[in-house]
C-alpha cells in the first residue's frame, strides 16, 4: 500500500496507454510529474500570450530520460534480461545507470570521449555503470552498442528501443492535462530526434483519446554545428557547446520529419551563441537552471519572435530537457575565478559594489 507521500509510478498513472502487462515490474524512481512554469518574461519578449516551460531537469536523474528508461528498463526485466547497454551523450547513460542499479541489472555505457559534461559522468559513475569512452562520436558509440546488442551481449536502451519512445510520450499527456488541451506549439531540441518522436506520438494519441481537442505544431532546434536534419545529410564531425545534441546521424531522423510535416512544424538551427545566450536568459530572467542543450528549444523561440515566425501562436511549450547543474563546466565559464576579500563588512560592501 501507497501512502499519501509515497512516489508515484509512472508506468501505472499511464499503464493504459502503455505496452505493460501485469507481470511488467513497477519500478519507480519518481519519474514524470515534472512542472509546466509559465515564463512572463519570454512572454514579454517574444509577444507571445502564452510561454510555459516543461521543467524536465526535475527528473530523478535530471533529465527526460527517465520517462522512457523506467519503461525499457522494466521491460527488460519483464522478459529476462541481465543486462542494459547504450550509447550517450551522458544522460541517457546517467538515467540507464540509475534504473539498472534500481532494477540490479549490469550496465555498460558507451560515450564519446571528452565530450560529455560532468556531472552526467559523475552519476554514470556512482550509479555503478561500465563506464567506457570511445575516441568518436556518439554516432561511432551508437553503431558499437547497436552491434553488441545484436550478439545479444545486452538489451539496447537507446531510443530505437521503442519503450523509450513509449515512457517519453507521457510528457505530452502531462502538457494536455496540465493546460486542459494541448498548446498551439511545441518548441523541443533535437539531437538524436527520439524526444521529438515521442512527444508527436503523445500528442496524436492524446487527441484521439480526448486528452486534447486540438494538433500541435512540432518545431525542433538542433545546434547549428550539428544540424544534419536542417542540412538533409549526416554531419561527420558535428561540433557545438552543448554536448547532449552533439550528434550527426539522429537514429529517428525519419520519424522527426514525419512529426515536423504532419505538424506544419519546422526543424531550424540555432547557434551556439543563441542557446548561450538563451541559457543565462533562462537563468537570470526566469530562474530556471536548465543544460546548453535544454536552452536550445527557447534560443528558438528568440530566433523566430525576431523573425516574425510566430504569427497564429498563442500558447507554446517550450521542453526544458536537462538539468543545469548537469553541466558545471558551462556554467562556471561566465565566472571563472571568484572575487576573493577580507572577511570585513567593508571590504564585502566593496567587491559587491565592484560586481554591481
Ligand atoms: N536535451 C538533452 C538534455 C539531451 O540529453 C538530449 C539527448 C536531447 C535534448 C535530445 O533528445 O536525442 O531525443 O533528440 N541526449 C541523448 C543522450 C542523446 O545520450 O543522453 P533526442
């Protein structure tokens, strides 16, 4: 028996829109459930009546990841397996090394190395997870886990592992309850495009069960040094500060085509300096701490308000993806070395003053 404070699980709030059975494990580790923020100063920005923020970061592990990994996770266990595998950019490892570790199942995951930000190694690490970087992209990584799940070394927890997409999609259900009806748009980042995947599929299957009245216009942002779906080809060396979209060949490229024109949505790029910038807006305007990549979704929205590419939207949902203090490198970076006085009241006043 649940009491009243005990976590919630995921797989049984949506179990009848999910591929669960009675014998699926119910395992929980606080997932979903996470805060829809409205954003006034977004609002005031970009003209828009209506910007709220899906705070994903708020996840047990930080990030959206854990919709889907408690599902293909608890699937794997549901059918027998020993031991889970991926690819990552860091936080899917962060979130398959802390469901494995729940479930005690082995975990391997397999990065790119010197690209994954810090505190997502940091969890890979204490959650007990194989930790091996490759000297590639996470393209490379993602080929590699791909074969050795093949052998049937490890079930795959990437996002082609369709309960992925499955647990990600319980994010749009969230928007429609929260909001009554879904919003006119969504503004996602886009990397190895599952996220934009599920969401779609959320979306669709949210209407046609009286969730939502209405479609939603699909629009994703990938890094403009990694942008292959803006581009139509693969990027062989895909370069961008935010490290979690830093992909060249997104595994569900199709599939986010496919919400992108069935939305009448749009995939865009947007610069490393624009999603910086949306980043410390986020932050310093907002109060809400979210990773490089996460901030590519609102760096967007910038990016069309200046345009004038917003005409007909009223309500927008911009996906918070990840957790700021993932990455405490990027953040550091705007103050490298700290003003460093005296422990006097007058010498305080002065460097505050100095910073002000
Ligand atoms: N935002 C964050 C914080 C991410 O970690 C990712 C993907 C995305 C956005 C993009 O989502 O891949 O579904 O299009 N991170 C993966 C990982 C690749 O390994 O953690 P997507």
């Amino acid at each position: 028996m649940g009491s009243p404070m005990a976590t919630t699980c995921l797989i049984d709030r949506y179990a009848a829109y999910l591929p669960v059975t009675p014998r699926t494990p119910r395992i929980a580790l606080g997932e979903g459930g996470t805060p829809l923020v409205r954003a006034p100063r977004l609002e005031a920005e970009t003209g828009v009546r209506e910007v709220w923020l899906k705070v994903e970061g708020m996840n047990p592990t930080g990030s959206f990841k854990d919709r889907g990994m408690v599902l293909a996770v608890a699937k794997a266990m549901e059918e027998g397996a020993a031991s889970v595998i991926c690819a990552s950019t860091g936080n899917t490892a962060a979130s398959a090394a802390a469901y494995a570790a729940r479930a005690g199942l082995e975990c391997a995951v397999v990065l790119p190395a010197g690209h994954v930000a810090l505190g997502k190694l940091a969890q890979a690490i204490v959650f007990g997870a194989r930790v091996i970087a490759v000297r590639g992209s996470f393209d490379d990584a993602l080929v590699v886990v791909k074969e050795l799940a093949a052998g049937g070394e490890a079930t795959l927890v990437n996002s082609i592992n369709p309960y992925r997409i499955e647990g990600q999609k319980t994010a749009a259900f969230e928007i429609c309850e929260t909001l009554g009806d879904a919003p006119d748009a969504l503004f996602i980042p886009v990397g190895n495009a599952g996220n934009i995947t599920a969401y779609w599929k959320g979306f669709v299957e949210a209407a046609r069960t009286g969730m939502a009245t209405r479609g939603v216009r699909m629009f994703g942002f990938q890094a403009a040094g990694a942008a292959p779906i803006v581009h139509g080809r693969p990027v062989a060396e895909p370069r961008t500060i935010a490290t979690a979209i830093r992909i060249g060949n997104p595994a569900s490229w199709k599939s986010a085509v496919e919400a992108r024109d069935a939305s009448g949505g749009a995939i865009e790029a947007v610069t490393d300096e624009e999603i910086l910038d949306a980043y410390r807006f986020l932050a310093g305007c907002e109060g809400v701490f979210c990773e490089p990549a996460s901030a590519a979704s609102v760096a967007g929205l910038r990016q069309r308000a200046r345009r004038g590419a917003l005409e007909g939207i009223e309500r927008i949902v911009c996906v918070l993806t990840g957790n700021g203090l993932k990455d405490p490198d990027t953040a550091k970076s705007f103050s490298p070395s700290l003003t460093e006085v005296a422990p006097t009241a007058e010498d305080v006043r002065a460097a505050i003053r100095a910073l002000s």
